[in-house]
C-alpha cells in the first residue's frame, strides 16, 4: 500500500482530482496522499497503510448559532433515506447487510463526521455508496424529523384525550446527557471561555431550546453545510485509492458546482481581565459527603491549534502539570484533601479552535473555593521557578514511543478522531501525523533553552489574562427545576395551536405510527451474501510450556513491533467470603501504593518511565457450556518496550513479594477519587448496571458480579470514602495479597516478536521461581471445584503430547436461581432498563435478530429511547436493555412483545440472513497482535471450538429460532430478572413485586 502511494506524483489528475502533496511517515508505517477536488474544491486525505481495516469518513464543518441541536438532529435525520435508498433508516438496515467493523455518525463542536470501517472491498463500495447519498442528497422527510429531533404527540397517539408531550430520539438523548454532572461542567466551560461565536452554544442541543427547531430550519442547515466546498473526505487502508476517487467523483461530487462555504470560525477576542461563573446542576446520589459537592476550575485559553509543534508542547506541559502522582497539580490539589478528584475535562482541550487547559478540583465543600484558587496560582508560580524533573520529560516521551509501537485494529479511525479538529479550521492534517519530527524539535528546544517549558506556563497560566473560574454547585430541587422549565415551554407550545393544528397533531401521530409499523422494503440497499463470509477462520499459533515446574505459560509469537505484552490469572478460590468485595478496591490501588523500596511516587515515575502501564483487574468469566460453572480470578496485564522487559517484569515481582500498604493518606486519595469516579459513571452506563442487577439472582457468578462491577460496588466504596477511620479497610489489603499474590494458582501468558521469545521466557521464569508458595496447602472455600483443561496441540510437535492449561472453575450444587425486580430511584429524567433470562449459550442470532427487526422499531423509533435491543452472554444469559429512556414498564412489556414476535416466527429467511451478517460482522472483528490468543488464555476457548461455533451459526434457521424462543423465552420456561434505574414511578411504587433501593 506504501509502495502504491509513493508512486503517485504532485500536480497528477486523478478522476477529478489533483494531488497536491505525497508524504512518508515511517514511524507509524504510512504514506500521506493530499488531494484536492477540481471544480467543487472537496479537500481530500488518503492514509496508504498495510492494515485490510479500511476506514472511510466525511466531515463537514458545522457551526451552529443557537441550542436547538440542528447540526446533531441532521446528523440523524440524514441517514433516515436518501435519494438513490428511499427506505426508512438506510444506516440501521445497514449494520445488517454488512461486516462493518465500525459504523456510527457524530457531533463535534464545530464539525460532523461520518465514519464506517471494513474489511471488504465490496462492502466498503456498498457503504460508501450510502454514506455519499445520506450526506448529499438526503430525503430529511419531515417525519423523519419529527421521529428523530422532537414533535408534539398525545402520550398515548391513539388517544387524542391523553396529555400532549414531547417526544423524539435526539430531545431524550439530550436530556439523558446533561444527568451527568461531569457533561453538564465541561458543557458550560466551552461556552463560557469561548462566548463569542459557535463554542457559546450546544451543539449536540439543549432540552429546553431543542422545540424551537423548525423542520424548515433544519433543511437549510443541510444546504448551506453539507456541500463538497465545506467537506472533507478522509480514506485509511490497504485498497486502491484510484477506485475511492472515482466513486467519490462520479455519485457525488460531479453534481456540484463551486460554492463560498461561511463557516469559518473567527478567532476569539482576547479578554482584558478573568472572568467568573457559576453554574448548578444535580445532587449526586452517591456522593460520599453530600455537603462536599461543589466543583471549581481555572481554564486558561492558549494558542490556536492549527499551529501544531505549540500545540504539541503545551499538550505536554499539561501531562507534565495534571498527569499521576508526581504531577505538580496531583500533589497540589489532589493530595491537599480538599475535594475527591480533578474537576471534569481537566487538562489541555484541542478540540476548539484555539485550545484550552483546565485544572481544578470536584467534591469539594463551597467554603473552600478560594483555597483551590490560591493553591493554583501557588502552583503556577513553583512550577515557573523550578521547572520539571528530565525523569518525567523522559517518561512521557516514552509514553509516545510506545503508543506509536503498539498496534490498534481500529487505527484508521483513532487517526479520523485525532486529525479531524485541526483540519476543519485549515490546519494541515499531514503536519499532524508527523509526530517523530516534533519529538525530536521538542528535545531540541529543551537543549537550547533549559527553561523553555517554564517560559511557557508564564506566557499562558501566569501572564495570560483570558482566564475563567468556573465553580458549580447542586440545587435540591435541579431536576425538577429542569422538569418544571420543561412543563412550561410544553404548556406554551400547546396553548399557542389552533384546533385545526392539535387535530393535525393526532393525525400525524397515527401516520408516524403507522408508517414505523409499516414492514420495509430495502430491496434498493447494496447487501453482502452469507456467502461472502469466510467460512474458516484462520488459526493462531500457540505454545504452552511450564515454567519453574508446574506453571503454564502460553507464548504466542506476533509481529508486535518491538512491545511486550504479559498477562497472569491468579485465582480466587482460596480467598476468604469475607474478603471478596473489597477485591475491586484491591485490585485498583495494588500497582499505586508503592512496593520493596519504591514509595508510591517513586513507583509511579518507574512504571511510566518503562512500561506502558500496569494494570489489574477482577476476572469473573462464567463457563461457555455451563451456567452455574465460572472461573474467579484476578487478572495482571502489562506492556512494555523489549529493551524494558527485565525492569517490567522485576517492578511486577516487587508488587507480589513487598506490595506497601503503610502510606494511609495516600490510600485514603485513591479510595475517594475511585468512588468519584464509580458515582460519575452511573447515568452514562445506567443500562449495564440495571442488566447487572437483573442478572444477579440467575447464576451463582451473578451475585459475584454484582458485588464487583454493580451498583453494590458503587454504594461499598461510598460507603468506605465516609469513614473517618480508614485503617480497618487498610488492613483488608495485606490478607488478601497473601491468597492472591503467590505462585499457588496462577498461569502467564506472552505476546511478543518472535525473535523475543525466548529472553522473554527467561525473564517470566525468573518472576515465577521469584514469588512466593504458601508453605500449606489453602483449602478452596468452596469445595465444588472443577478442573477443566483446553488442549493446545502445537504444531509439528517437538513434544509427544499437548501441554495442558487447566482452569479451575467453581460451581454451587446448592444454587438456585430465583426472580427479583429491583427499581433503583434515581434523580434522573428518563430510565435505564434491563431484564435478563436464564437461556443457552446460542441465542446469539436470535438476539440480533430481535434487534433490528423489532425492538430497535418499538424502543427507539416509537418509543423515543436513544437505544435498546437484546443481547447474548457468552454464558447463556439472554438480555434485554434500553438506554437513555423515556417509558419504563411500557417497556418491559415491550420485551414480552418480542419474544411473541419471536415465537410467532414472523420473519424471513433474508431477516435471519442479515442477523447472520451482524452476528458475523463482531464475530470476525480484526484482532491485535498484542490480543492474539486471549480467548484460549482467558477463556479456555480454543480456534477448534470457535470454528465449530461457527458451523453452528452459519447452520441456523427459521424452525430453530422459534424453537428457542418457545423453549426458553417465553414467560415462565426460565427464570428471569428485571432492573429500572430512573426517577420515581407510581406504577412500581403500587407493585409489590418490586424491590426499591
């Protein structure tokens, strides 16, 4: 692909356009090929790589005036049918007739993009066909609209007597949004610190000002954005650009003419003094202190980020200023114990035309404002006097050295993602990627000028007077302020119609209805063939051997590009009940608090300086064949340059030999920031911890489960960041390290070059006779242990027999699964559901199938949620979800809709074909090196028992799914569990079958 790329000269014609620069960039292995249209002046990136994961996207420059959503609103609408694919929602029937890696849409600040990424030419063309076409000519019906932004419709549409309310996918998307806290901050800090053009709005639009939308706005907001002359067109892979161009040129382009796009952004007028504002949101339920909930930053403008080397320097003087323990911002604030955490969109911010830094702190009580703004401008001042250690300059070089080594399956869209600011405001998206020359002039300016990068935080913290304080602070009564805002532009949208107006409201209702329930005809949509499928999957290598003795360690041999990878299981059989839910706590400070003679700064700077971090995390994994059966274990996984391998490995034995636990302060900073961080993520995962919950009471892992990734876990480390006294949580830490952190029962793996293997035997065996055996014999807790070994057969075997991984998995024989229905109450607008179903480990079509042939209609299209659908377990838990929603027993009677549906087999043999094609889409997802032989590792899953996983899928059909769907589906064949999180709800209050929390 490079050598193709190369070959292309400046000046050259291709198929309406002219090359305009060809450029090599070594480091990450790719040939930058810049063109530009001729008659209508698209400009155009192609990245020549040796990856078959080729992306494509389209990015216009969008710069809304106001909070109605209009350029988030298009960017659903415009994929709802389109001239050439009139049907209803081309972009959803598409996720079924292809194999996809990667399909979405999104709404920056000042642009929107439109990316999807595959691995098959003739898909990429059936894509890219319907991408040109949504984005060019685009129906943007007016039903689609009112579907996708708001409309007015009676609660019941069938029932012109209910109420009026608004409705529409994108009006409760937003509201689901702005319930975190943390969005609703850094929303108002954009605006704020850049008043003056399209920054001061949101894009993505408010709940209160998206009604004031008009579907006539919203066509014009397409005309004047979505043209060539505004448009940038990006391609990534290994297939031919010539066939991209001419694709390109001959359903798009060649339509238009020439147009002068006005959507430059203006450059912000500098302010003469900082300004200050405050701003309220919600209360947080789970906040450890409720009286400590106020958050407050200072944001410094700095420089425009078109200009890229400065840009470079100050987004690494920000990881030098706020990133880790030794961080002059870390100490400063977070160690003071003033707040939990740094404030929301803490750092340096490039997405704006000129970029931003922000540093502050959240959960901190309101007295204490002028304290954080004192230690902030303290902190300025030391840092402009004493600069930064060469230690720590030298460790977040490292850190982009390895991250420019390690390769990702999604690399076309992380460079999409990361290009895509600066070129919309005219940078030079080449300049960009070529990241080795700006290290190398970095080094240089620190060698000519020791105190280059202190002159930098004088010019832009110190001196610069466009600064903002922002402080927010919870209202009692914030949601149902929003609510009662709400009510009243609801009642004036009402109270202004005509008689003839609310008649044509109802009919309209019912046509909508009528026309979501309307069966599809996508008949003029590109599709692939289940016949395009590979039939075979190709098989990895791997070789197993034991080390000091009895230990397995797996090696696969990769083209890791000079980066180490090693992972270890270590399980929980033998650890006391008692001890188990602080396991999550454990495994989150194990690497952080220090270790043999390293305190826990000292340790952080090691692990940065030669690793590409250290982590560890709980391993639940519920068996493929069996229910009740799972494996419980902590997993440790790491990377590491290979000249670092003997450090990495030598750090990894201190933390299992001489893990400290003495430094009590420092662990009391940690538990406060984790639970921060658990309360922050509740509204934005609603739907996995209501699946969580429902699951709990099916399978003996579910209760594990919950305790440690559930809301369980979130309420425990509240519960832990009140105590005053923390040393009795601190003493939990030690007596787990001694069940965990030993050779007892634990296996390794390793993913390296193959020329690597060997040194990085010797070094994991040398870590393995280094750690500790218990000197007895630990007795399981629970006695029903069962070993099950997966049998690695190497090829052209040295060795008479296959070497054996053995897991050892636990059952319950007392187990037994029963129903529950658990509403957590919530200050949140709308719910997050989840129910979920004792089934067999191959419902994974029917899921899919369920999907996109009912619930997506119901949840989504009629329901107004921002999503819903089923899923499969690799266990066999079947679940339904919804996400972001405005209903909420209306929608668990949905799910009972489609399992009916499902039982009455109402769909065609394309329907299950196209479930196969998404089904096969995630299944044949691109694999990393570094993640190559991982489901034999972690899972026990062997290439043999995927390949006849595979003839399994591909052999479904018609009577199997209902088959299914009756046997273990329909209501009372198997136990099932159901979870809200949401505001309050009469309807469950009157219930007595559930449980409030």
């Amino acid at each position: 692909a490079n050598e193709r790329a190369l070959q292309y000269r400046v000046g050259e014609r291709i198929h309406g356009f002219t090359v305009e620069q060809v450029t090599a960039v070594p480091e990450l292995f790719l040939t930058a090929v810049k063109l530009s249209h001729d008659s209508t002046g698209a400009r155009y990136l192609h990245v020549a790589r040796e990856d078959s994961n080729n992306l494509f996207s389209i990015q216009f420059r969008t710069t809304p005036m106001d909070s109605t959503g209009v350029p988030h609103i298009l960017e659903h609408t415009v994929l709802c049918g389109s001239q050439k694919y009139p049907c209803r929602d081309p972009f959803f029937k598409m996720l079924n007739r292809s194999l996809s890696t990667f399909m979405n849409a999104f709404t920056a600040s000042d642009y929107t993009l439109y990316p999807f990424s595959t691995q098959n030419p003739k898909d990429f063309q059936n894509l890219l066909s319907v991408y040109l076409d949504a984005a060019f000519f685009p129906c943007l019906r007016q039903l689609d609209f009112w579907q996708e932004g708001w409309r007015l419709e009676h609660e019941n549409p069938a029932d012109p007597q209910t109420p009026l309310v608004f409705k529409g996918v994108v009006f409760n998307e937003m509201k689901g949004a702005f319930v975190n806290n943390e969005r609703i901050y850094a929303q108002h800090l954009q605006n704020k610190i850049l008043p003056d053009h399209t920054y001061s709005v949101v894009s993505g639009g408010d709940p209160l000002c998206i009604p004031d939308l008009t579907w006539e706005q919203l066509k014009q907001f397409h005309a004047t954005h979505y043209h060539p002359s505004n448009s940038r067109f990006f391609t990534y892979g290994n297939f031919p650009l010539e066939q991209h161009l001419k694709q390109i040129h001959e359903e798009a382009l060649v339509k238009f003419e020439r147009i002068e796009s006005n959507t430059d952004i203006p450059k912000q007028k500098l302010w003469e003094k900082p300004r200050e504002h405050s701003v309220t949101c919600g209360l947080d339920s789970f906040a450890a202190d409720p009286s400590k909930q106020t958050t407050i930053s200072i944001s410094y403008l700095l420089t425009d980020i078109t200009d890229t080397f400065e840009t470079f320097t100050l987004s690494l003087l920000s990881s030098l200023l706020v990133d880790g323990p030794n961080s002059p911002f870390y100490k400063a604030l977070i160690e003071s114990g003033v707040g939990t955490d740094f404030s929301p969109d803490v750092g340096f911010n490039g997405s704006t035309r000129e970029a931003y830094f922000s540093v502050g702190l959240q959960g901190i009580a309101e007295k204490d404002i002028g304290t954080v703004k004192q230690i902030i401008a303290r902190t300025v001042d030391e840092v402009i006097e004493k600069g930064f250690e060469e230690d720590r300059i030298e460790a977040l070089l490292h850190k982009i050295e390895i991250q420019l080594k390690h390769q990702s399956t999604s690399f076309g869209l992380a460079l999409t993602s990361y290009i895509a600011s600066c070129w919309n405001q005219d940078g030079d998206p080449v300049e960009l990627l070529k990241i080795a020359d700006k290290v190398s002039w970095f080094r240089q300016c620190l060698k000519e000028n020791p105190t280059f990068l202190q002159e930098k935080v004088k010019t832009y913290f110190k001196d610069n007077p466009h600064r903002l304080t922002l402080s927010m602070t919870p209202e009692e009564d914030y949601h149902d302020k929003q609510a009662k805002m709400e009510a009243e532009k609801l009642e004036k949208k009402v109270n202004a119609l005509s008689e003839a107006e609310k008649k044509e409201i109802f009919e309209k209702g019912l046509e909508l209805i009528a026309l979501q329930s309307k069966p599809q005809d996508t008949s003029c949509l590109p599709a692939l063939k289940v016949s395009d499928i590979e039939p075979k999957i190709p098989f990895t290598v791997l070789e197993t051997t034991l080390a000091a003795d009895e230990i397995p360690v797996q090696y696969c041999a990769q083209p890791t590009n000079g980066v180490v990878y090693f992972r270890a299981v270590s399980s929980l059989n033998t650890l006391p009940e008692e001890l188990k839910p602080y396991v999550p706590l454990f495994c989150n400070v194990i690497t952080k608090m220090g270790c043999g003679a390293l305190d826990y700064r000292e340790q952080a700077q090691k692990i940065e300086l030669k690793t590409g971090g250290m982590s560890v995390s709980p391993h639940i994994i519920p068996d493929d064949s069996h229910l009740d059966v799972y494996e419980q274990g902590v997993l440790f996984s790491s990377l590491c340059l290979d000249r670092n391998l003997p450090d990495m490995m030598h750090l990894w034995s201190e933390i299992f030999n001489n893990p400290r636990f003495e430094e009590e302060e420092h662990f009391r900073v940690l538990v406060k920031k984790t639970a921060q961080e658990l309360s922050n993520g509740v509204p934005d995962c609603g739907h996995l911890y209501a699946s969580i919950r429902a699951s709990k009471n099916l399978t003996p892992s579910g209760e594990l489960q919950e305790m440690f990734s559930g809301m369980d876990q979130v309420k425990l480390m509240k519960r832990i960041a009140e105590m005053s006294d923390i040393k009795p949580i601190l003493r939990k830490l030690p007596r787990i390290k001694k069940y965990l952190l030993n050779s007892d029962n634990i296996r390794c793996s390793v993913n390296a070059a193959p020329q690597q293997i060997s040194e990085a035997s010797k070094e994991v065996e040398k870590f393995l006779k280094g750690i500790s055996r218990s000197k007895k014999e630990r007795k399981p807790v629970r006695p029903h242990v069962i070993e099950k070994s997966s049998e690695v057969k190497p090829v052209g075997s040295e060795m008479p027999t296959g070497l054996q991984i053995t897991r050892k998995l636990v059952n319950d024989p007392t187990f037994k699964p029963c129903q529950m229905k658990t509403h957590f109450v919530l200050p949140f607008p709308v719910n997050y559901i989840g129910e979920c179903i004792r089934t067999v480990p191959y419902l994974r079509i029917l899921a899919r199938l369920m999907t996109a042939k009912f619930l997506h209609r119901e949840i989504r299209e009629k329901g107004g949620a921002y999503g819903g659908g089923a899923k499969l377990s690799h266990n066999g838990i079947f679940t339904f979800y919804s996400y972001r929603d405005p209903n909420s027993l209306a929608t668990l009677k949905t799910f009972e809709k489609a399992v009916e549906w499902a039982k009455s087999g109402e769909f065609t043999e394309q329907d299950i074909d196209e479930a196969k094609l998404a089904v096969f889409a995630a299944v044949d997802a691109p694999i990393a090196p570094s993640d190559k032989g991982m489901d034999h590792f972690l899972y026990g899953i062997s290439d043999e028992m995927k390949q006849s996983h595979r003839e399994q899928l591909f052999a479904v059909n018609s009577d199997n799914l209902v088959d299914v769907s009756n046997r273990y589906l329909a209501v009372g064949k198997s136990t099932r569990g159901q979870a809200v999180l949401g505001p309050e709800n009469a309807d469950i209050t009157k219930d007595p079958s559930w449980v409030k929390r």
